[in-house]
C-alpha cells in the first residue's frame, strides 16, 4: 500500500530484483535474449 499512497514510483522487492533492474538499465539486450530463452516456460505459467 506504501506503494500506492506514495510519491515514489518503483520498488524493489529484494536484492535479486534490484540486481535484475540494474541489468536491464545497463545491458537491455542480455535480459531480452534471457527472457526470450525461457518464453515457453513463462508462457506455460502464464496459462495457468
């Protein structure tokens, strides 16, 4: 809810997110082919 209430517009849930942020910020085309790597699994959950 501090969220919602708040000014501040992100939050990051633990350091593995953070990390994951800060990856993406600086090498956007690593996590893109990471992720596109492992759409069939994120796509089976998605159905879920």
């Amino acid at each position: 809810m501090k969220l919602i209430s708040g000014a501040n517009k992100q939050c990051y849930m633990g350091w593995p997110e953070k990390l994951f942020v800060r990856l993406n910020g600086l090498f956007p085309s690593i996590v893109h082919n990471a992720l596109v790597k492992k759409l069939p699994v994120i796509r089976r959950y998605a159905q879920q």
